[in-house]
C-alpha cells in the first residue's frame, strides 16, 4: 500500500504540476504538511497510525512532484519570444540525431547560451550531422496545434516542449562551422555514424522497403519508409513494430546476456549492462527504449545482488525516473505512455487470461504469445481511442502473424550486417511482413475512425480492468 501510495502521489503530483503550472507555494504547504504528519506519527501515535502514515508520503511526494513538473514548465516568457514572426540569425549545435523523413529532415538546434532549442524543417541535402555547430537564418515561429485524419487536434506544441523545442524555422539557411569540439558530443556522434553506417551496409544488400522496414525493426531508424507504408503499419496497427518499441529492445537484452554468459557473472553483467545502454543511446534513446533498457538493467541488478527480480517494481521504477527526469513526458509523449500500459498488460493480463485460452495449443509458445499479445492490446486500446481516434480491427491477429518472427528478423537484421549472404533469409521474412500488412490494410474495414471517445469513458474502462483484476486475484 506505501508503495502505490507513493507512485500515485508522483504521478498525479507531477500532472497537475505540468498541467496547471502548480502555485510553488501551496506545493510547499503540502510538502510541510507531510513533515507535520510524520512528526505526529512518529511522536504522538508512536507509528501506530497507518492512516497518518500515508498522508504523510501522499502530501510529501505529492507537493515535491507538483513542484518538479511546474518548475519543468520554465518560465512563462522565453527570451527569443521577443523574436517571433522576424529573421533571425543564430550560431548553435545540432543536439539530436537528424530525424529524415521523406523529402525533408527535422533538426533539433540549441542555440549557444540557451536552452531552449528550435526545431528546423531544413532540405535533406546537404547532409548534416549530430554535433555539427550551425549558423541559422530564418523565419522565427512557433509551431502550432493541427488536425489529424481523424480529425482530433494534435498537441504539437506540447510533443515538441517535452524536449524543450519550443520553436521553429522553416527552410533556413545553414551556414556549417564543423563539428563540435565536446568529446561527449564527439561520443555520441561516433554512435550515430556506426548506426548510419549499419543502415548503408542494409541498403546496399536489401531493396527498399524491406531495408528501410528492417533499419526500423533493428535499430527504430525513421528514414527511409515512405509515408504511404507508414500510413498502412498505422491502419493495421503495426507501428510499434517499426519505431523499435520495447519489446525490441528486451529482445535484444536477453541476446546480450546470453552473449556475455560465458563471463564470470559480474564482467557478464556489466558487459551487458555497458552493451544494453550503448545500443539505447545509437538508437537515439526514445522513451520506449530508455523504458525497455532501464527494466533490463534493473533486471541485470537484481541478478548481481541474489534478489528476485519484479517486473512490475520495475516497470513502475523506470517510470518514475524518466518522470524525474523529464517531467512532460507523463502526459505529453504519447510515446512513454503507450508503452508504459502495453507493458503494464504484459505483466498483469497473462495471469489472468490464461485460463481463458486453455484451448489454444501451446506448442511454439502460441498460447503465450495469444495471451501476452491480447493483454497488450486491451491495456492500449482505450488509451489510444482517447488520443488517435482510430481503432484498428486487424490489429489483433496481425500482431499475431508478425511480432512471432520479429526476434528471427532482428538476429538476421544483425547477421545481414556482417555476412551479406543472410539477406536473402532476411528478405523472406521482410516480404512476408509487407505483404501481411499490405493485403490487411487494403481491406474495407481494416480500421474505423471514432470521432469522440471522452477521458471519462477512458477512466471507466480501466477501473473496470482493474475490477476485474482484483475480483479474480481474490478467488485465488
């Protein structure tokens, strides 16, 4: 009970801190009211009261996270506010890997002494680099709110202040100054290259789209597959797939311990370990990895110290730590949440389904997979009604078809590196893909658009998850 009294009051503290921008001082109060509960507990009920005890880590962890998601927000006013709508000229650092997109490529700036950085639409010709120091000229703006096909307004100001992009230029003229002379920068760029070069090795031995479908499967690449392929994973649900979800990367984790299995335990570990965050950080650490890598660390941990290691401790560790660092995340990246539910099904739904699918054979893990598969599903779906407005009926057993060979593809994505001659074993499985999600997408009903699912509706559907679960924990 401590425990989720604890994650509870972060959570809904750091919300309505980033929500409603939280008065610091009435946070404060709470923070003090806690100490005040925890004295009387301690000094007046002698640690009798348990109810006592719990509104003192409600008001104590609620006050502090509310303080940490407003102070999150920045200040109301931005120095280069001043600038909007005019020319600007700015010198500044490339500060994330370049997101290539089909005609264009976004970069994240982060002008010098600032850091508050601006989002550039720039031609993908010349290429620039991660780490590579800028001068800008353009057009100052700010982005703004837009609809999507379903005709829900998307939070692009929101989506893009999570990383603390608060601007943006379009087609500007980019001066280049060479690279930037921070060997953490240098670092990092050097694993970008490597995954680059990963990419063009794809390219030379595979046709598109199955290379640019595999960089995505292998390593979350986002260049490469065309806007209309995006379109048809989207329909059919499949585009976790190709972004490098989590389940991709707990994949990989499993084949770098069993790598390192040969090491004395604590080298194997810390092999692994230095491996798993190596490959999060080439893969440009989105929050789906960042959430798969810090679970398998914890993992990695719990092995090295003798405990039992809790999936569900973990997931919600990890959580709290991306909160803590990143405090937009909970409600803005659509991301981290997505990924945060599907995994919380995978670990709470199996128990309880299983029993319902007694008639599906086990054999090559069939059952499981079913089980894991739906669990997933039924966690994400309300959540993605509420945002996307798009419900996709083939999801289901496409996800069945594919996510079965995707650890068969991943290995042979990696052994096409090396050895050319697996590209024609990765070929077939990438066809196979392909051709599933080109036949589901084209069908009539592949996917509904539902114009208004509201947040209450949302919120009685996992009470009634929850219910659910807790009545059949009971009967056990």
């Amino acid at each position: 009970m401590r425990r989720w009294t604890f994650f509870l009051s972060f959570f809904s503290g750091t919300a309505a801190g980033t929500m409603w921008r939280f008065d610091l001082a009435l946070a404060g109060a709470l923070v003090l009211a806690g100490i005040i509960f925890w004295f009387s507990h301690i000094f007046y009920y002698r640690s009798r009261s348990r109810v006592l005890f719990l509104a003192t880590i409600f008001c104590f962890t609620f006050g502090l996270a509310a303080m940490r998601g407003t102070l999150s927000l920045g200040p109301v006013s931005r120095p280069l506010d001043v600038f909007v709508g005019e020319k600007v000229q700015l010198s500044g650092l490339i500060s994330a890997e370049p997101d290539e997109r089909e005609k264009t490529v976004r970069l994240t700036f982060t002008p010098d002494h600032s850091d508050e950085k601006i989002m550039l639409v720039a031609g993908k010709y010349p290429a620039h680099f991660y780490g590579e120091r800028l001068v800008v000229r353009g057009k100052l703006d700010k982005p703004e709110n837009f609809e999507t096909d379903t005709g829900r307004e998307f939070d692009y100001i929101n989506y893009l202040a999570k990383d603390e992009v608060y601007y943006l230029i379009n087609r500007p003229e980019l001066e280049s100054l060479g690279a930037s002379g921070s060997w953490l920068v240098s670092a990092r760029g050097q694993l970008f290259r490597f995954k680059n070069f990963f990419l063009t090795r794809l390219t030379s031995v595979l046709p598109e789209p199955h290379a640019s479908l595999l960089g995505g499967i292998v390593i979350g690449a986002k260049r490469g597959l065309p806007d209309e392929w995006q379109d048809r994973f989207r329909v059919v649900g499949l585009s976790h797939v190709v972004v490098l979800s989590g389940y991709n990367i707990t994949i990989v984790s499993e084949a770098v311990l069993k790598v390192f299995a040969f090491l004395p335990m604590l080298w194997g570990l810390a092999g692994g370990a230095g491996a798993i965050l190596l490959f999060t950080l080439a893969t440009g650490a989105s929050t789906t990895a960042v959430r798969a890598a810090i679970m398998a660390l914890v993992a990695l941990l719990a092995r090295a110290t003798g405990r039992v290691y809790q999936s569900l401790d973990a997931l919600f560790l990890a959580a709290f730590l991306m909160i803590l660092i990143q405090p937009k995340v909970l409600l803005f990246d659509i991301s981290f949440q997505l990924s945060f539910l599907a995994t919380f099904g995978i670990i709470v739904g199996p128990p309880i389904l299983q029993k319902y699918f007694q008639k599906v054979p086990e054999r090559f893990g069939l059952r499981e997979m079913t089980v894991t598969t739906i669990s997933a599903q039924l966690f994400v779906l309300p959540w993605i009604l509420y945002k996307l407005g798009q419900l996709s009926l083939v999801a289901l057993p496409l996800n069945l078809l594919v996510l079965a060979f995707i650890p068969f593809t991943m290995l042979l994505g990696f052994l096409t590196f090396v050895f050319a001659p697996f590209a024609y074993l990765a070929y077939l499985f990438l066809a196979y893909d392909l051709w599933l999600v080109e036949i589901f997408a084209a069908l009539p009903f592949a996917a509904v658009n539902i114009s208004y699912f509201p947040l209450w509706l949302v919120a009685l559907v996992y009470l009634a998850y929850f219910w659910f679960g807790y009545k059949k924990r009971a009967r056990r």
